[in-house]
C-alpha cells in the first residue's frame, strides 16, 4: 500500500480477523471442527466411533455422549462471555418428539485429542456449569440450527488457571437423566462449518488487535487498530523489537498513553520515521486505564513482521527429507520482489557461487524429474526491478532437500 493512502485509510477502521469479528465493542469468535477425530461419539462401553458422517443424539443403538473438540478458541483468559452456542446442520430430518439435552464442558484449560479408549468423552473432568437443551424439530436436511446458550460452560473454562487465547475447548453433550429424551436429532459430523461454535465476549483487556497477531505486513508502515477494554477510559501503548522489552515494559518501549484506539507508525513524525525495516518483528502492548488513572489492565504482547526481502518459507522445507522426485519447489517471495532467479543443482559450491540464472515471474520452480537417493540444493535471489538482491546480502540461504 502506498504511503500516500494515509489520510484516506486513516478514517476507515475496519477489523477483519480469521474467524473472528467485532460487534458494537464486544468480539466474536466463531470456530469450525479442524480435524474428523474431534467431532466423536462415546457409546459408552460399547466403543468410541471417531469416524462417523453424523452425530446422533442422544441414541445410536444405545444412549451415548457427543464430544465436540474446538481447537484455536481465540478468547482471553478471565474475558466475559456475553452469548456462546454451537451451531449443528441437520443430518437427517427428525419428528416433533420431546428432546432434552444437557450440554456441559471438559474442565481443562487446554483439552487433549480424544482417544479411542472406552468413555473417553464421558470419563472427562467436567464443568460445573450445564445448559439445558431443548431442540426444536430438525424437519429439513441441511439446515442449521442451534443449541441453547452456553455462555457459563465457556466462562467457567476459559476461567481456569493455564487457560490462554488459543487453547483447545472440549464441549460434551449427552442425555438429561432426570428428564430422558423421547426423540432423536442427527447433525453432520466432521471438519467444516457444518458444526460452529459461536462466542460473543468482552474483556477489560485490550483485545482484536489488526494487523492480527503474528502475521506478516507487506509494508514499510502500518496502523496498529485495537478493541479497547470494557472499562477503559485511555491507553498505555508500548512498542519495540524485543519481546521481553514490550512484555515488561522497559526500554524505551512506553509510547505514551492515548485516548484513540489506534497507533500509526512508519511514517517521519510517528515512530520509525524512516518506515518499517524489511526482514524485522516488531512486538507491541496495549495497557487498559481505568478513569480513576491508577486501574490498568496489563495488555497482551502482539506482533507482527515486515517480510524479509530475500526469500522465505522455502516448500519443501531447508534439509526436507523422501522428497518426491517429481517435485515442484516453491516460496514467499521477498518484500517488494518482481522477478525470481533460481538455481538448483546436486553441488553445494556450484549452487552456492551460480551467477547469471534466467528470471522467473512465480514464486516456483519445477526442476524435472530427480535421481532417487540423491541430495540437491536451491537457492533463490530476489529481484525488485531496481536492484538484483545478491551478492548484496540478501541473498536466500541455501536449502538442501533429500530424494
């Protein structure tokens, strides 16, 4: 983006995070089952079926209990949960029979994979908290619906000593043993959006920080964009390259303390005058103040990185091993890179000392069919159509994969 985009873009405050959104100050995040082993059913005794299409509850043959695993729950430790409820799509059409469900969680504040062991969901810590459910008739295949909510399950795990933005959740849901289900609902089992859940929460942190923790900008300038806390009236904002410095505060990481909720920096009276530097992480910190100026919610450390110029995430991996012999090498190419000169061959020194390769406009190469049980380097120089970016120190290390 150029730098004379600033005094539009200043004025448009727009938060986009991977699965996470804000709404009216508060943040949602919405979460899908990553992996087919983390949407189970325990048929208590009678085994752990990990690999079903569908989820039938609470009856399959037998009573069992769902166990629902969401990894990647990006909601603060101690945040307060305002609505939480998982979203199911229907499996196969159900009648009108009653149905009565209690959800609960696993006590745990980063829950493991399930196991094919024997009551290996029902066996689990659970929370004291419960939510009853009723569902409605489920008469449409594909459609979706929604459990009542569970914002208490989720506050009383996300409350837990060890738990932190991130974690794995475990939701359990089974049959009410004081009130039995007459009926039965099916929903679609495994990876996807088919099953989501939903929380909607506060915290008196500083939380949805844009650019979005770790990611890389591809940038010399950037505009740091916060959620602000429940109770805070201004904002401690530290800034550096060291992480340790930023988390305790030292150096001269204090910025100073504001009103906005949001920080630019890269531009000639902001921090980095100069703009950003290729090839840096840079970390940040956001300490909530209450009115009364002496109340401060210590924020979380975020970060983010300018990409370096040379090339970088080489696919296969540097020293990679049982490589296909038909392999298509590939990489992010370096800030502001326009042309790729790539070169490759079974001789470290000839790789290591090549000059003069033709240029490439995608970041990939194919090099033909390889010998098996055989060593090869690659190496990549980037090029911004001003200069050639070796031998000028940005040179791409060299990579070694094994056939």
């Amino acid at each position: 983006m150029s730098k004379k985009l600033i005094c539009l873009v200043s004025f448009v405050l727009v938060l986009a995070l991977a699965g996470t959104n804000v709404v009216f100050g508060s943040m949602v995040v919405e979460v899908g089952i990553r992996s087919g082993n983390d949407s189970v059913e325990d048929q208590l005794g009678r085994g752990m079926y990990t690999t079903s299409s569908d989820l039938e509850f609470p009856n399959d043959g037998g009573l069992q209990v769902i166990g629902l695993r969401f990894m990647d729950v990006e909601v603060p430790r101690g945040a307060n949960i305002l609505e939480a409820y998982i979203v199911f799509t229907v499996d196969e059409s159900s009648g009108s029979e009653e149905m009565n469900l209690v959800i609960d969680g696993e006590l745990s504040p980063d829950a493991p994979a399930f196991a094919s062991s024997d009551y290996n969901v029902s066996e689990r810590a659970r929370t004291a908290a419960k939510a009853l459910w009723q569902p409605e008739p489920w008469p449409t295949t594909g459609q979706k619906h929604q459990t009542s909510d569970i914002s208490a399950v989720i506050s009383e795990i996300v409350n837990q000593d060890g738990w932190a933005s991130g974690n794995a959740m475990a939701i359990i849901i089974s049959d009410d043993p004081d009130n039995p289900s007459k009926g039965n609902r099916v929903a679609v089992s495994g990876t996807g959006a088919t099953t989501m859940l939903h929380i909607e929460f506060t915290s008196k942190r500083a939380i949805g920080p844009s650019p979005a923790n770790g990611v890389y900008i591809d940038d010399t300038w950037v505009s740091l964009i916060w959620v602000p806390g429940e109770t805070a009236v201004s904002h401690d904002v530290y800034l550096g390259e060291n992480f340790a410095d930023v988390e305790a505060g030292t150096g001269d990481t204090f910025q100073g303390n504001q009103t906005l909720t949001e920080y630019t920096l890269g531009f000639p009276g902001f921090p980095y005058p100069d703009g950003l530097v290729p090839g840096t992480t840079y970390y940040w910190r956001i300490d909530e103040v209450e009115a009364d100026g002496a109340t401060k919610h210590k924020g979380f450390v975020w970060s983010f990185t300018v990409p370096p110029r040379t090339a970088y995430f080489p696919d296969p991996a540097d020293g990679a091993e049982q490589v296909d012999t038909d392999v298509r090498l590939s990489w992010t190419e370096g800030f502001g890179s326009k042309l790729h000169y790539v070169y490759f061959g079974d001789n470290f020194d000839e790789v290591n000392n090549a000059a003069g390769g033709l240029p490439h406009g995608d970041a990939t190469y194919t090099p033909g069919t390889l010998k098996l049980a055989e060593t090869y380097y690659w190496r990549i120089d980037e090029f911004d159509a001003i200069e050639l970016r070796e031998p000028l120190g940005a040179r791409t290390p060299l990579m070694a994969l094994w056939i």
